[in-house]
C-alpha cells in the first residue's frame, strides 16, 4: 500500500475506486484477489479521504447486520476469515408489531444453520480491512480528495487534492450517499422521504441478548436491536446492543437531548421488556431516514455501488448487503471479461459497463421494492393494514413453511 504523494506525473491505472469504506475496500480486496488468482496484471487504485478510525463516516461506532449470503460472499473473498473475530451471531430473529397481535420468529437451526448473520462493529472492520489492503497490490491514496475529474473518452483524468493525478479505464463510485463522484458527473438520484428520523446508539440490558436480534414496528416506525460482543465495562449477566429507532423529526431532537434515564424510559415503553431492562446508553447520533437511488447507476466508463448507488432504510438491514452484491456483481462481470480475452482488456467499455446494469437490475430493483413496501406497511396506522400485516406475521409463526423464503431473503441469498 501506498499514500498519496505530491507528483504532477499522471498515474494511469485500469481500476480506480473512489471511497475505501465498507463497499470500496471490499472491491479493492476482491479485484487483487482476482488478479492473483488470474494471473493477469490489474492496476487499481482506491482513494480515500478518510484515515480508518473512529472519525471515518463510514466506518464510524454504528454496528452492522452482514447477511449469511454476504458472508458467503465475504468467505469467497477471503475477507471473512480476517473479520470473523469481530462478529456476533445472530442465531434468532424476533419481528412483532408494538400493540397488536402480530409477531413471528426467524430461527437458523430448522433452516439447517448456525445463525443467519453475524453483528460487527464498524469501527474494528474498518482496520481490519486498511490492513489487508496495506498487504495487497493496491494502490492505496489516503487520505486524499477528489478536485477535479475530467471524463475522457478513453476513461478518466482525477485530480487529488495533494497534486496527484490518476488516469484509469473504470472509474467506481463507492463514495457514500453523498458522492462526490456522482456530483462532479451532474448525476441525479431520486428520493422518497420517509418523515422518518433513526436515533443510533449502543445500549446495556440487564439480561443476555442470547444472540436474538429484534425488529419491532412501532407507531414512529421500526425499532431494530442486534446483538453485539461483550466488553470488558459490560457485566457478564448484562448484554449490548446496537439500537437503530426510527422516529419522527422532532421526536428524534427530544429523545438526542434528553437526559439518559429519560430516554432509557422512554425505550422500554416502546420496545417493551423482552430483553430485560435497559440500564444504559451510549452516544446517541440521528440522521434523516430516505430511499434515494440512482436510477441507472452507471455513467460513461463510471459505475456506483454501494450507497453511492442506493441509500436504503435499515427497516430490513439490507443497506451494505445489497452494496455488497453489487461489488460481487461487478467482480463477476470484470472476471468474465478477463477470462474470455487474452489480451489486453479495456475494462471500461461499453459492453462491460451495460454487463453490470443488467446484471443487477432484478436484484437492485426488487429489494428498494420491497424495503419501501415495509416502511409503507408497517408505519400505517390504517386499520385495514394493520390487521393485514399482522395476520401475515401470525401465519409466519403457524406455518414454518412459509418463513424459509422470508429467511433467504432476509439472509441475503440472490
């Protein structure tokens, strides 16, 4: 691994993947990987603007559900073996709406499984991955911004903030929701605002989470607690959790200001006393809950994953899941490309980059479907909704049968 230095010569690289958090480190591992296993020369680099810490948005306190098809992609990667330390099982689900009837499990042993995904705290997975780039060929540039980028027809000129420039056939937009990338091109994304606020925070309860993960569909919206690793401070006979509660705007300013026994009350009159009683809280952050995607994610020799593609609401956990089909869908593609010529490739082609769009158009367009149905569903207060979902969440829990295609897709599995 390398840093950016100051340098007028022009770099010129096949792949250059800009934003090296969860989505962008993930495809910088897996192209190495794949040019190892190849034994083709990939040129890549990944410009980040952030060093891998605590004060790196994407790889900030927030913990994260990784699927079980993830973690088989991650395993494929070779990207799960170094992080599998950090994670906490998630061995069972419980989904039940706050006031009503309805209520469901989802369990990994009937489906054959250990657990249906594992918890991990961003913060750590960040390092973990800044190492193993540190061990590869990439060329890494961090921390460095994006000035300038200049479209070519024969791919793209980037200026870094340091005096650096690159020149590379593709160019991967793995820059966030806010893509810097996405701005510099004057592309667009289409939103739904869902009214809603998420509070993030760790929280304490006096009983063993047990590896239960929890979804709870109140009247503000869903309120989600996952599992996490003990830590030295937590009692052995206490639990964490990562809490993710989705609220209305100016409930979310009360409850951020509000002193901590007060919010703590107010949580367990929502969540209820299923795991136990909750006796701490760590820092509370908020941000607005959207639905924002970009309806064609790809630009002349450009493609966005991850949420520079699409930003979703955590109702169902699937935020990295999906950015990280989309880094395997794009490893496919890149993959196919190399094995079918021997030559040289010209990996920012036309036909590549229409490969990778219809490659994801089913997956991508079903699940932002399917996450804006939930929201849609479970935050109406209209009786006949109400009924309906929570009858469909009874059936869940009378007949087996049917939980095993919510499962999969709960895990993951394409």
């Amino acid at each position: 691994m390398t840093t950016a230095k100051h340098s007028t010569q022009v770099n010129a690289v096949d792949i250059a993947i800009v934003g090296g958090a969860m989505a962008g480190a993930t495809l910088a591992l897996g192209l190495a990987k794949l040019s190892v296993s190849l034994k083709r020369t990939l040129r890549i680099a990944l410009i980040e603007a952030h060093v891998a810490d605590h004060n790196h948005p994407g790889f900030d306190a927030r913990s994260i559900a990784i699927a079980h098809g993830s973690i088989f992609e991650l395993s494929r990667l070779g990207i799960w073996s170094k992080l599998k330390h950090l994670g906490t099982p998630i061995e069972n689900i419980h989904v039940s709406d706050r006031g009503h009837f309805g209520m469901t499990e989802l369990n990994a042993k009937p489906l054959g499984l250990d657990a249906l995904g594992q918890v991990v705290e961003l913060a750590r997975v960040g390092k973990v991955l800044f190492d193993e780039l540190a061990k590869s060929q990439v060329n890494v540039f961090c921390p460095a911004k994006v000035t300038s980028l200049q479209p070519q027809q024969n791919g793209h000129l980037l200026s870094l903030d340091d005096g650096s420039q690159l020149h590379c056939q593709l160019l991967v937009a793995a820059d966030g929701a806010h893509s810097v990338v996405r701005q510099h091109l004057g592309q667009t994304t289409e939103q739904v605002d869902f009214e809603q606020t998420a509070i993030v925070a760790n929280v304490i309860t006096d009983a063993p989470h047990q590896h239960w993960a929890y979804e709870r569909f109140t009247q503000t919206g869903p309120l989600a607690l996952l599992p996490m690793q003990s830590v030295p401070s937590v009692a052995s006979a206490q639990s964490r959790f990562s809490l993710v509660w989705a609220v209305s705007p100016a409930q979310a300013d009360e409850l951020k200001q509000a002193d901590k026994t007060v919010f703590l009350d107010a949580l367990q009159h929502a969540f209820g006393h299923r795991v136990g009683r909750f006796v701490d809280v760590g820092q509370r952050v908020s941000y607005p809950l959207t639905l924002s995607y970009m309806p064609r994610p790809i630009y002349h020799r450009c493609i966005f994953v991850g949420n520079a593609a699409q930003t979703l609401h955590p109702i169902a956990g699937q935020g990295f899941n999906l950015g990280l089909r989309d880094v395997v869908g794009l490893l496919e593609v890149i993959e196919t490309a190399l094995t079918q010529t021997q030559g040289e490739v010209d990996l920012g082609n036309i036909q590549l980059i229409h490969q990778y769009l219809a490659s994801r158009q089913r997956d991508r367009d079903s699940t932002l479907r399917n996450i804006e149905f939930l929201v849609r569903g479970f935050s109406n207060q209209h009786w006949p909704l109400v009924a309906g979902r929570n009858l469909g969440l009874r059936l869940l829990s009378w007949l087996p049968p049917l939980k095993r295609p919510v499962a999969q897709t709960a895990m993951g599995w394409r």
